[in-house]
C-alpha cells in the first residue's frame, strides 16, 4: 500500500516549528518510514510546482505552519488545502498569528516607511522599496504582495485541526502525528491540546496563597523571582490563567513567567480580555487611585497580553486605530 | 530563445527565497537574481515593548537561535 502522502510547509514563519518537528528525535525517523513527505522546504528538494501537479485531496496531511501575510503564502495555503485530506495549523502562528502579529498594531506603510527609510541603520538613498513586480537590467521581476496585515491561517482557509505552541513542544507534536497514523482523531476544528488553563496543571499552582491578590506589578527584571512561587503572588504578570494548558511549563520550568502562546482556553475567544478579567479580580486596591497606580505600572498591555495573538483576538476585529511610526517613537 | 528558471522555494535552509535566472539565446546564464520573499517587521514591532521582554520576542525573528526558551531541560 502506498504511504500516505505528508507536507510539513511554513508560511511567515521563524523556523522554529519546523525545529519542533525534528526536535522529535528519533520518533521522526519511524514517522518519515510511515509516510512520503513530498514537501518540506527547511529539510527536502521538493518544489511548489511538484504539488500543483498532483490531484485534489492526494495528500492526507499537510502541517502548516506560519502566518499569513503576502499573496504567496496565501496561494501555498490555499494550495496546500485544495491537494490535502487534512490540513494541521501547526504552532502559535499558523494558529493565532503568532508574534508577528504584533505587526498588525502598525499601519503596512509604518513597517515600510520604518524598515526601508527611516531606521537608523538603513541607508537607501533612491528611496526603492520592494515592488510586486520590477524591472532590473530589461529583466521581469517578480515579488509577492504585501498585505495590510497579518493573518491567522483559518483566516485563509478550512482548517481541521489546530496544535498551538510557540513552538507546540515534541510530545504534543508525536501526539498528532499518532493520531493521524491511527485514525484516532477527535472531531474537525479540535484543538489537539488540554482543554484546562496552565495553571490547573503549574507545579507552582500550590504556592498560591487562597486569596490571591496584587498590590504592585513588578517587570521580570526588577524582581529575583522565586521559582517555586506562584508569579501573580509575586506581582509578575503571568498568563497562566487564561492560557491553554499543554506545554510542559517549558517557560515556568526556567523561572520565565507565561506568554500565553497555547492561545486562550477552549472557548475562550480572547485570553487577553480574560485575562484582564482575572487581573481585576485579584487586583488589592480600594480607591479609583490605587487602581490607577497598578494599572500604570502595567505598561504595554498589548505586547504582554497579546503577544501571540493580534491577528485572532477581538483587538484586531477593533484595529488600533492609526498608530504611526511617529507617535510610537515618541511613546 | 531565452529562457528563465525559477527555483522556488530555495530549500533546505532557513528562510524564504527563490531564486531567478535568465538565460540567453545559447543557454547560458546572462543574468541570475536570489529574492527574499518575506518581510514581517520585527524592527518595527519592537519599538516600545519592555526591553526585558525582547530576548522572547526577537529569537522568533529566527528560531533557530532561539536562545532562551528551549525544550530541551
């Protein structure tokens, strides 16, 4: 019998995922005997055109990973579904925009203006920026367009199953990768994922005193945190309480607190919101004043409670208004 | 007849390119040009988050030095 035909391909992506993949160890070895990868661009020789030619639905699993920003991931991602059975968006940006979403709180024109005319370290004295299409020495080139902005990848397509993680650790990556090669998949749209908050499983979660509550918030580097106490109890943010368990505390384990990069809880639609709704709940502060003051010591709301999810949150559905390059330099 | 060859995705190696290169009339190249394909705006995006928060945020410009978190205790 033939092998089932695998995609492992990245979109916008850092690489990491795929590091994930072959983090599997050995496991990878029995998995690339189970089946035909017949693409991986970090890993194997095999080109776009080489899918185009195969028949719809010929491929059984592609994992993708990586966000969507230009027209080229856009077509590899609506490729990818129209020639697999499956489709897996594989780590935190395939399946909520990852950290480059941060990129949607500026405008497209802000990261060109910034990236390739105004950053100090940029010297361009024609002022090029990229184009869609060029012409160098009489010759045609071509470069995929760039959207206004980042998307998550079921923004762009059907997609059956989602494994978070920046990036989803091994075991969890080994745990899809049986389910498909045993056909012991739960249900279309699941999250292959614990569906509790990290801190029901954080070995810290017993340090937590029964009433929890924060009269100050400390930055990671102004404290020595204690690695065998709760960080909320300590005044750090960590966003343990609305974040998808799953990922074997690999950041609490290095006394690093949460960045939520399994996405919100299941259903849960935005763990930012969610997790400013447990803020407000252990916050010890009586007057509008004592309130202020925390709430100011919390700088930069946006990067720490969306760190890996602009794209899917109910932010980007507000759009930060017109941030420019301008008024963040000055901020 | 000229000819062009696209060799995309470039592989094995981490990023995002393709490569095009123009032949002339009697097969040889006259002219080869290597493209990024990508642009996610790390430079921007880092402007005015904690500095102590940027060792997490800029190794996934390219993880492959992903220096602080690893999964390997």
């Amino acid at each position: 019998m033939a092998k089932p035909k695998t995609v492992i391909c990245w979109l916008g992506s850092c690489g990491g995922c795929d590091e994930a993949v072959v983090d599997m160890n050995e496991v990878l070895l029995r998995v690339a005997a189970a089946v035909d990868i017949v693409l991986w661009p970090v890993a194997m020789d095999f080109k776009y055109d080489s899918i185009k030619r195969m028949k719809n639905g010929e491929i059984v699993l592609s994992v993708v990973n990586g966000h969507v920003r230009n027209s080229e991931q856009e077509e590899i991602a609506k490729l990818l579904r129209e020639k697999s059975q499956l489709v897996l968006a594989f780590g935190a940006c395939a399946c909520l925009g990852g950290t480059p979403g941060l990129a949607n709180l500026a405008t497209k024109e802000d990261i060109f203006n910034w990236v390739y005319r105004d950053a100090p370290t940029v010297v361009n004295p024609n002022g090029n920026y990229p184009q869609a299409t060029s012409s160098v020495n009489g010759k045609t080139l071509t470069l995929p367009e760039f959207y206004d902005r980042v998307y998550a990848l079921n923004d762009i397509i059907d997609v059956d199953y989602y494994l978070p993680g920046c990036p989803p650790p091994p075991y969890s990556v080994m745990y899809a990768v049986n389910a498909v090669l045993e056909d012991k998949l739960p249900p279309k749209g699941s999250t292959l994922a614990p569906h509790r908050a990290l801190c029901d499983s954080c070995k810290r979660n017993k340090s937590k005193p029964d009433r929890l509550s924060i009269k100050e918030i400390r930055r990671i580097h102004e404290v020595e945190a204690d690695p065998d106490t709760c960080f909320l109890a300590q005044g750090i943010i960590c966003l343990g309480p609305a974040t998808r368990d799953g990922c074997g505390e690999a950041c609490m384990n290095i006394n690093l607190p949460c960045r939520g990069c399994f996405g919100p809880v299941e259903g849960v639609e935005d763990s930012g919101a969610k997790f400013i709704s447990a803020m407000a709940s252990i916050l010890d502060a009586e007057s509008d004043e004592e309130v202020a003051a925390v709430v100011d010591q919390f700088i930069d709301p946006a990067g720490y409670l969306y760190r890996f999810s602009v794209p899917a949150s109910i932010l980007q559905k507000s759009r930060v208004g017109k941030q420019t390059t301008q008024q963040r330099g000055a901020k | 007849m000229s000819k062009q060859i696209t060799i995309n995705p470039i592989t094995r190696l981490e990023g995002h390119g393709k490569i095009e290169i123009f032949l002339d009339d009697k097969g040889n190249v006259e002219d080869a040009y290597w493209q990024v394909v990508e642009l996610r705006g790390f430079e921007i995006f880092c402007l005015g988050r904690p500095v102590e928060e940027l060792p997490r945020i800029m190794p996934t410009s390219v993880a492959f030095v992903q220096l602080p978190i690893t999964w390997h205790p």
